[in-house]
C-alpha cells in the first residue's frame, strides 16, 4: 500500500506557524500568548472563588477580609473579562489576515513560479488542489492551525497547573486522571489515522467534483452544454461525486461517534471513581468542605481540559495534514526560485539544437534520439500532420518540459545551465491554445498593467499584426477589455482578431527567437496574406519559426522541416522539397489541388 505518511509531521508544522506568525504579523503572537492566558486564567478564578469564601467561613473571618476578598475576586475578573473579549475581538480578525492576506499571496506567486511541467502534471495538479483547499477557508489547515495551538496550548497549560494543584492527592488519583486523559487521546486518534489512511482518495472524489461543477458554470462549456444536451450527463457525473463524497463522509463521522463514546464512557468511570474517592475523604474528615469543593472543581476543570485537549490535539493533527499539503506545494515553489543560475545575456539571434532529445507523455512516446540544429537568423516552416508533436517541439524548446534524455542547446550552451527566467526570456511565442484575459487589450498585448505598457510599441505591433481596423472601431481603442467578463463595455474578439492580437503579443515582447504556433488558422485570405507579407519585418534579426498547416506559409521562410513519427524526415527549401517529391510534396499537391481545380474552372 502508498505510504500516505505526510511529508510535515505536526511539531514540525506547529514550529512553522509559529515561524510565519512571527514574521507576518507579530501581534497575532501576542493575541495567542493573550489568548491561552486568560482561557487558563478566567476558570482558575471562577474555581477558587467558591473554595476561599468556604473557607472564610470555616475559619470564621472578620467581615472586612470577606469584603476585600470578593472585590479582589471581581476585578480580576472583570480585567480577565476585558482582556478576553479584546481578544475574542482582533484575534480571528489577524488570524484571518495572517492566512488570506499574507500567506494568500504568497501562494498566488508560488503557482505562478512553479515549475511548469510540475504543474501542468497530474501530481502538480494534485498537489497544488490540496494545497489550495488548505488554503481555502478558516476552518482549514493554513489557519485553523492558529487557533488549534492557542486551544492545545490553553488545555495543557490547564491541565498541568490543575494536575500540580492536586498533586497533594493520592498518586493513584493523579495516576488515573492522566491515563483516562491518554485513553480518550488515543481513541480520537483512531479517527484521525482513519482520515489519514484515506485523505487522497476523499481529495481525487472532491477534484473530479469540482471539475464538474466548474464546467457547469464556465462560460467556455455553456454552449456545448446546451447545444449537445448535456444536462442528465453532467448532473449524473456531478451527484456521483457528491454520493462518494458523502460515503467517505459517513464513515469518517461513524467513527468521530465511536470515539466520542468511548471518550463519554473514560469521563464517567473517571468522574465517578474520582467523586466517590473524595466524598470518602470528607467523610473520614481528611480535607475540609472548602478542599473538597477546589478538589470537585480542579476534577472536572481537568476532565475538561483533558478532554478539549484531546478534541483539539486530533483536529490540530487532521489540519497539520493539510498545512503539510500546502508546505510540500510551496517547498516545490520554493526549490525553484532558489536554484537562480548566474544571470545570462544572449546576442540576438540565436541558435537552437536538440542532441538525442527523448520525450514521452507518460507511456506515449513522442521523440526517440531526436536532432535537429537551427541556425541563428533562420526562418523555418515547420510542419507535419496533426499530432505529429509540433507544439510538443515547441514546449520542449521553451524548457517548459524536459527531455528524458538528451539535451537542448542554445548557442551551443545546455539549456539547463540557463536560469529559467533568463531562458524565457530568450523566446517570443503565439502559442496555438493561448488565452486572452479579461482586462485591456494593450495589457493583453503588453502582458503588464497599462501604466507599465510602452504604448507607442503597442501600436506598433497592432498594425504589425493587422488588428488596427479592429482597434479603431472600438469607443475606447486599445484600452477596450478583450472579454466582457469583469467589464460591461469590454468587447468579445472574434476567432481571427483573438489570434492577430496573440500574434501582436509575440510581436510586443521582442525577444531573439519568435515562435508562431498556427498563427494564421483563423485569419481570413487577406488577413493571412498580408502577415506573410510582413513576416520578413517580424522577424528581422530574429531566429523564427513559424507553424502552420497551410503550406503556402513555407515559401516565405529560409527552410522547411517536415516532422513526421518523431523525426524530421524532410528538410530544405520549398522548391528543393517540392522537387524531392516526398510527404511534403504530397501534402502540398492535396492542398493547392481545390484551389487549382477551381482556378481551372473559373479559366474555362
Ligand atoms: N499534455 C499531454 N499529455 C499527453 N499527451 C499529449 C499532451 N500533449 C500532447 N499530447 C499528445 O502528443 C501528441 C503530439 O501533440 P502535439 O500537440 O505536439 O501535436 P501537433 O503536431 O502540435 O498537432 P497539431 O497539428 O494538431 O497542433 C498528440 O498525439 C497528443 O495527443
Ligand atoms: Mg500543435
């Protein structure tokens, strides 16, 4: 079986609270040590209150110390009282900051910094949901944890200045309260091992739900959904996970019942063996009515305290698992944002060259020993049927995965020993699935806010890219919201503009090598012809290569690779391909052959 032994065990995960609580917010350490002294502090009073005024009236006190006592007695507690609702006030307040305020954005960047074939893997995605559901809520590891230790911390406190109190009772006594105290631990412990044993099963059922639910609501879904039906389907799908869900559910709180009995039971034995031991020693006049009622009273307080104990030591430990999720994500982020490499500059253009490159998806396996060597300043075509790997070439170019074995060299120098960020750096892309967001198309374009955006370049690359028409019929121009999501008057791109603009953004970043993944799919022939025209200008200076499945596209570029079955099989000019008359040959003479039959038409 998986060992499912988490990777943070829970002292470890209390030091790193602490740890974060102090360099976050140092006053909500304060508001803890607040918090456990007057949870100690208020019943100790309420306890000796009773005890003292019996006693006063045992050894028959003059009036005045009765006085002084009781006003001793209420403004402690009044200051207690002040104190605690202080606390009560600001504690959950910071203790809410300290997690989606700090630590929320602290996540927020280490998604983003994480490696993205990590990421964008089954594990990544695993990891990164469970981190995000720790993350999620007060009531989930990141913060409960706060609170968990304030609670483990005032119930211990408790339960020691309880058990020293009556320590000048029989040992057997002290004896029997601390076993009770570890039989109830133990059998809420059970439950938690349960949860433990099951918690990435319940997780995998909670993200398929998710999925389901999500792609109900996604805009991206709707019209598939309604076009196709696919309400039974997708409701079916969604209550599956809900009834799995539940039936992890149930188990887990069948168990929570049997524990809470079992504690019940400890706490009645305990009590009564306890109680009857000291109405014994009054009767036998071996402590006087006012020990008797302190003793009665510390009893239950500890039973109390050992059992919140108990109840909170088992949810500290089912959170720890959680906060143990979210540190395994953020370590993952961590290790990649120390491992800067020293910085690195590169001459523009540049050359590229893949030596026995092996890359697999999982089983499937897409490049064996693959080689191919791009000179600097070069345009290729590259192309190949649908699902050839194309775009796979192209993730493994960008590092965005790694070859399993082999290297990649940019001007002859092994990409792993450049620094990720410089690395990007080095590549403009349009990529074949890029998205735009919901904020101005000059961000869209710039990728920054628009107060950072070089404007002047933005309109630049519009009208490089063909998208000024688009631009000046719209009220506000370029700083129109691409997707109307977050904007009323944003405007919704059709297929071909969405594509000139993710071409515009390849265009803005300016980098030594620009890739264009099927950049022309969606434009119309004019549109399409007039970004070959201004290709050459694009890539002045620049290592380029363009794919496309219209193979007019190659004539513009120095060369053409034909990857078919994981290789490149055909490599030269058009005309050097053409006359090679092979796959590329073939392919090209299906495509023009519509085109030439309607050209023959239309001359008879
Ligand atoms: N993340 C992934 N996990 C598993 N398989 C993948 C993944 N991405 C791509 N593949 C598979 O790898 C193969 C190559 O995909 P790739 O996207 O590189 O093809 P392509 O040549 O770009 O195709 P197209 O012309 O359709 O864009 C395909 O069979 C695809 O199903
Ligand atoms: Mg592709």
């Amino acid at each position: 079986m998986k060992n499912t032994k988490p990777k943070h065990g829970v002292f470890s995960n209390i030091i790193f609270t602490f740890k974060n609580v102090y360099r976050i917010n140092k006053i909500l350490l304060v508001a803890m040590a607040e918090m456990v002294f007057v949870m100690v502090a208020q019943p100790m009073i309420t306890i000796l209150m009773p005890k003292f005024i019996v006693q006063f009236f045992e050894e028959s006190r003059a009036l005045s110390d009765f006085i002084i006592l009781i006003v001793v007695f209420g403004v402690v507690s009044l200051i207690l009282g002040q104190i605690r609702s202080f606390a009560d006030g600001y504690f959950p307040i910071m203790k809410s900051m300290y997690r989606s305020m700090k630590l929320g954005s602290e996540m927020c960047l280490a998604t983003m910094h994480v490696h993205y074939k990590y990421l964008s893997s089954e594990l990544g995605q695993l990891e990164c949901g469970k981190a995000q559901h720790a993350m999620s809520r007060p009531a989930t590891g990141v913060e409960d944890t706060v609170l968990r230790i304030v609670e483990c911390g005032a119930n211990l406190i408790g339960a020691v200045v309880y058990i020293i109190i009556l320590s000048s009772l029989s040992p057997f006594i002290i004896l029997g309260l601390i076993a009770c105290g570890i039989l109830s631990f133990l059998a809420g412990n059970v439950v938690n091992r349960y949860r433990l044993k099951h918690k990435d099963t319940i997780n995998k059922i909670r993200k398929k739900g998710h999925y389901v639910k999500n792609a109900t609501r996604d805009s991206k879904y709707a019209k598939d959904i309604r076009m196709y039906g696919m309400f039974d389907w997708l409701v079916s799908l969604g209550q599956k996970f809900v009834d799995e869900e539940n039936e992890w559910e149930s188990k887990i709180t069948l168990r929570e019942f049997l524990s809470a009995a079992a504690d019940g039971l400890v706490a009645f034995l305990r009590d009564g063996i306890a109680y009857g031991y000291l109405v014994i020693l009054v009767l036998n006049n071996e402590i006087p009515v006012s020990e008797f009622i302190l003793y009665i009273s510390l009893i239950a307080g500890f039973s109390m305290w050992v059992s919140n104990l108990a109840k909170n030591a088992i949810i500290l430990a089912a959170d720890s698992l959680e906060l143990s999720d979210f540190r395994v994500f953020m370590d993952k982020a961590e290790e990649n944002l120390n491992s800067r490499l020293p910085a690195m500059s590169f001459n523009s253009p540049v050359s590229i060259e893949f030596r026995n490159v092996c890359f697999s998806y999982g089983e499937k396996e897409i490049f064996k020993n693959f080689d191919l060597k791009i000179q600097k300043g070069k345009k290729i075509a590259l192309v190949g049927v649908n699902g050839a790997g194309k775009s796979t070439l192209v993730k493994l170019m960008l590092n965005l995965v790694e070859p399993s074995e082999g290297q990649i060299l940019i001007n002859d120098i092994n990409s792993k020993e450049i620094d990720i960020r410089d690395y990007f750096d080095l590549f403009s892309v349009a990529f074949q699935d890029a998205l735009v967001l919901a904020y101005g198309i000059d961000s869209n374009i710039s990728m920054k806010s628009s107060e950072e955006t070089d404007q002047e370049r933005v309109d630049d690359v519009i009208k490089l890219a063909g998208l000024e028409e688009k631009i000046n019929s719209l009220e506000n121009g370029k700083y129109t919201s691409a997707e109307r999501y977050l904007d009323d008057q944003g405007t919704e791109l059709s297929g071909g503009e969405r594509q000139k603009l993710i071409l515009a953004r390849a265009l803005y970043k300016d980098a030594p090598f620009l890739i264009l993944d099927e950049p022309s799919s969606a434009l119309d022939p004019i549109a399409e012809a007039q970004l070959y025209e201004k290709y050459n200008e694009m890539t002045k200076g620049k290592t380029s290569i363009y794919i496309s499945h219209r193979l007019s596209s190659t004539k513009f570029c120095d060369e053409v690779l034909l990857l078919d079955g994981g290789c490149i099989t055909e490599r030269g000019t058009h005309d050097e391909l053409m006359k090679l008359n092979g796959k590329y040959a073939h392919m090209y003479m299906v495509q023009s052959h519509y085109y030439n039959d309607r050209k023959e038409e239309a001359s008879a």
